[in-house]
C-alpha cells in the first residue's frame, strides 16, 4: 500500500493510522468566491477591515510556499514542514493572497497566516486555540481542508478504490454519518477552546461513483476487478442519494462544517440566487439526524496561489476551497468585532451562531441536509454587529449561561414593527459518546437547551426541526423542515416571517434535562428595535 503521496488531479494523501485492518489515508478535500460570501465589501469603507492585525490557522497536507509575491511574509511555516503541494498553497491563497493579480485575491488580504501540515494536527491546535478572549499569540480560526478516505475514492489506476465495509453489492461506508472518536475528539479539542472556531471541510464524496466496467480495486492497494453494480458495492451517491456522506472531523458537533456552491455572483455583483449545488459537496446528515454541512461557501474553479513559482496560479474546485473562503470571511467578522467593541473578542459559539443568523437560506425553507443552513454573507454579519453597537437594546448579540441553578433565561427585545424576527442560538457542547457502529440513531447532543420566541399575543413559536430525525428513512432527508421542539442540534434557530403584533417580545433559553455544570451559550437576534424593553 502506497504510504504518501499525489492525488489524481491534484491535492495530496498520507497513512496515518489503521482501524483494525483497515489503513487510515487523510487525503485533501480539493475572486468570484468574495463577492459569493460578502467578503469584498467589509474591504472598503465604512467597514475598512482586511484582517489586519489577525492570524488564522491553516492546516493542510504540507506548508505553503511562503515565498509567493501574493503574501509578501505574512505567511509562517510553524511546523518544519516544507511546500510540497500546490493544494496547500492554494488553499492559503484563498485565505489571505494581497491581490497584486486581482482575481486571486483573498478573502482577507491583510491578514497573516500560520501554515501547518497535517501530522500531529489535534497536538498543534490544542496548543495554539484560545481558550481565553485576547490570549496573546493564540488562533481564533483554523481552516481544514483534508478529511479520511471513505467509501468510493478516486485513485486513476485502478479508476476507484474502496474503503468501506463489505465487498459485494450490500457493501456500505460505515463512517459517513458516524459520531467516531475522530469527531468525539475534535468536540473535546473545541469545548476546551471556547475561542476558536474550527472551519471543516465537508468532502467531496457526492462525486465518486465507479461506471459499469470501470477497473476498480475492493480494497486499498487490491487487485483490480470490473466494477458491477450488481456484485460490487454502489456508488457514495447511488448508495443513500447522496445523503450521508460526511465523515469524520466534518461531523463534530462543535466544527463549522462546510459545503461547497458555484458562483453566487451576476453582473459582477453578489447574487445568491445565482449560485448552484456542485456535483461533488458531501450531504448530511449525521446519524443522529444533526445538520450538516452548517452552511456553504463558494468552492467552485477558485483561482488562486500555486506551489509551482512566485507568481504563479492555479484553479481548483472542492469543499477545500469552500472552507478556507468560510474561514477568511470570518476572519473579517473577528476584525470587525474587535473595532467595534475595543479589543474585545467573541467566543466560537457567537461567531457561529452570527455566520448561520445571516447566511442566505437556499435550497428549502430553513435549514437542510444540503445547503445546511445556507450561504455565508459576511457583510449581513458585519451589519448586525454595527446595529447593536449602535443601539444596545437591539439586544442583536447576546453572550450568557444556564447553571443548575439557572435553568431558564429571558432575553426582552422590542420588534421594530417591519422586519421579520430571528433569532438563533447556539453553544459549543461538551463531546458526545463515541460509535463505531454503522447507523446509530443515539443522540449525541449533551447539553439540551431550548430556545422559543414568546410574543405579546403570548404565542409560542418554536424552532427548527429535521423530519429525519425519528423518522430516519432516506425519502425524510429532502423533507423540509418543520418547526417543533429541537432535541438532536446544537444550533436552534426561530423565524417570524410576519410577527402578528407590536411590542416586547421574548427569546426563551431553557434547559430540557440536567446539567452538571455551566453550559455559555450564544444567540443574535434580528428584527428587533431600538428602543430598550422593560
């Protein structure tokens, strides 16, 4: 079996554990992409913000090229680890390339970056999130553009190679939608950081479906066969139609975790519409029925920075490219925050909960096990933010905690008497139990809080729901959502579209069960006014 080495077409795979017999590959996940999240607009006034001053994470398969005229030394190798792939340097590019050619600009192009390969990953980001607002050298993202081979795997020679469980036509890929310790572990890594936000690549498995007659081998380094649908294992998008085809790290409950869309752009303007489900980004959901991917970012022939020279550039499509134009995005949002409120710094969880409250819905009504909770756009963040600086009592971002002692918390707003009410909450949870069972339905979610909007009319409105969840058939998947009581994510969220009155309205925060100790949580409120409530 091969040990390391070039992916067909770009990108770069390694060995880097078994799970019993089975080898382990971690395997990369390969200017239109700011229009798409907003990011170009936050560079100019009255925002002004480029990421200067701040330093994200980029994890990848090697360091980049740090030498490229795009990041004119803003870029570190921390780890030793030479350029070695063009998808490293492209992924940073995406993230922080200055612009000298304008249509590989970065999302931030000011910011700096810290590039790191992805041995001892869980090491060097234990060691480098804050834990702390402020700390002093420490990350408040990092972007992963890399997950494990699972099921179907493109290989060229032989054209597929499988990696899941059994080898005849009830052969099935028992780690897509499984809570393994892989996400277990990076739930603990992010509940012991509570200011650093992990941005996830979802995969790209959608793609990887063997034809009739393809050479393919049924196990890693086998002997190829003619690949039958009839004797052999189907195809990751045959198998549960697309659904259910994020693994690993992608699937940690406390994880950003994106997908990927073409151009959200027309006319050389952001247009959300315009933008198109790729063929390849992996679909929820998670086994326990959770959504995912959480929202999605353009990741669609990304032009920017390549490992072959200082000037030179490459295009690429991929959840790859999708993430680190999520993570940069935020990255701008970081900067905002930390100019609007003076040197201070929001936790993970209200980065979060900002960047789902205002992601463009697409697809179905509310969230969905495609598009998540829809399209990054950092510029409505960026608003929101400037809102409630301006007026307090807008209550748009609120940081606060349930204890045993207190179990319920009421946050007043006054509706502005036009707008629809959201509101949105969210909470990095202590990590779940770990299966390595294929399908276990059991409920990862530790901490369940409850949040309701309760009217003047005295009307309760609840939140989101996935029909999948107790329903568990695959037809469920495509089901809108519904509203009802939300026992399986760690993200509610609440839409009002025509509030039936004027006056005060309350985001409920209750606890449903037990706690052992404080759970922080987040929420941003929209369609409120500012006039302080009572």
């Amino acid at each position: 079996m091969p040990v390391k080495g070039e992916k067909p077409g770009g990108g770069a795979f390694e060995l880097i554990d078994f799970d019993g017999e089975r080898p382990l590959y971690r395997a990369t996940c390969n200017a239109n992409a700011a229009i798409s999240s907003g990011a170009n607009l936050l560079w100019a006034a009255p925002y002004g913000v480029t990421g200067d001053g701040g330093t994200v994470g980029v994890w990848d398969a090697s360091s980049a090229r740090t030498t490229h005229q795009e990041f004119a030394g803003r870029v570190t190798t921390k780890d030793g680890s030479g350029a070695t792939y063009d998808h490293s340097s492209h992924v940073v590019g995406t993230v922080c390339a200055a612009g000298v050619n304008a249509a590989a600009k970065g999302m931030a192009p000011a910011v700096r970056v810290d590039s790191y390969d992805w041995n001892n990953d869980s090491g060097e980001m234990t060691a480098r999130g804050a834990a702390l607002p402020g700390e002093a050298g420490m990350l408040n993202i990092s972007s992963h553009s890399y997950g494990i081979n699972v099921g179907w795997v493109y290989t060229q020679t032989p054209v597929y190679t499988w990696y899941g469980a059994g080898t005849t036509a009830a052969g099935y890929e028992d780690h897509f939608g499984q809570y393994n310790t892989y996400a277990r572990d990076i739930d603990v890594l992010a509940y012991s950081l509570p200011y650093y936000l992990i941005f996830w690549a979802a995969g790209n498995d959608r793609s990887d479906n063997p034809a009739t007659g393809n050479a393919v081998a049924l196990s890693p380094g086998g002997a190829s066969v003619s690949y039958d649908p009839a004797l052999h294992p189907p195809g990751d998008r045959t198998y549960k139609g697309g659904y259910d085809t994020v693994s690993y790290d992608g699937l940690g409950k406390n994880v950003l975790t994106v997908g990927a869309l073409t151009d959200a752009v027309s006319g050389g303007l952001r247009s959300p519409g315009s933008a198109l489900m790729t063929s390849f980004s992996s679909w929820g959901p998670t086994d326990d029925g959770r959504i995912k991917p959480d929202v999605v970012a353009n990741g669609y022939y990304l032009r920017s920075t390549s490992y072959a020279g200082d000037t030179a550039y490459s295009t690429m499509s991929g959840t790859s490219m999708a993430t680190p134009s999520a993570a940069g995005s935020a990255q701008l949002l970081v900067h905002v925050f930390h100019t609007l409120f003076t040197n201070q710094v929001m936790r993970a969880s209200t980065l979060k909960a900002l960047m789902i409250h205002t992601a463009d819905d697409l697809g179905r009504t509310g969230p969905d096990y495609e598009y998540g909770w829809g399209l990054i756009n950092v510029q409505a963040a960026a608003d929101l933010l400037a809102a409630y600086r301006a007026n307090a009592g807008t209550r748009h971002v609120v940081e606060d905690r349930v204890t045993a002692t207190r179990m319920q918390v009421d946050v007043a707003f006054t509706w502005d008497g036009t707008s629809p009410i959201k509101a949105t909450l969210c909470w990095t949870d202590p990590a779940g139990t770990a299966t390595s069972e294929h399908d276990n339905r059991m409920r990862r979610l530790v901490n369940n809080l409850d949040l309701r909007v309760i009217g003047p009319d005295a009307v309760v409105h609840q939140p989101w729901v996935m029909p999948f969840v107790g329903d568990w058939s695959l037809e469920s998947c495509a089901y809108a959502a519904t509203v009802g009581s939300n026992t399986t994510d760690n993200v509610e969220q609440v839409q009002i579209p025509l509030p039936p009155a004027p006056g005060v309205y309350y985001a409920l925060i209750t606890v449903n069960g037990t706690l052992s100790r404080a759970q922080t949580y987040s929420l941003c409120v929209s369609g409120s006014d500012p006039i302080q409530p009572p």
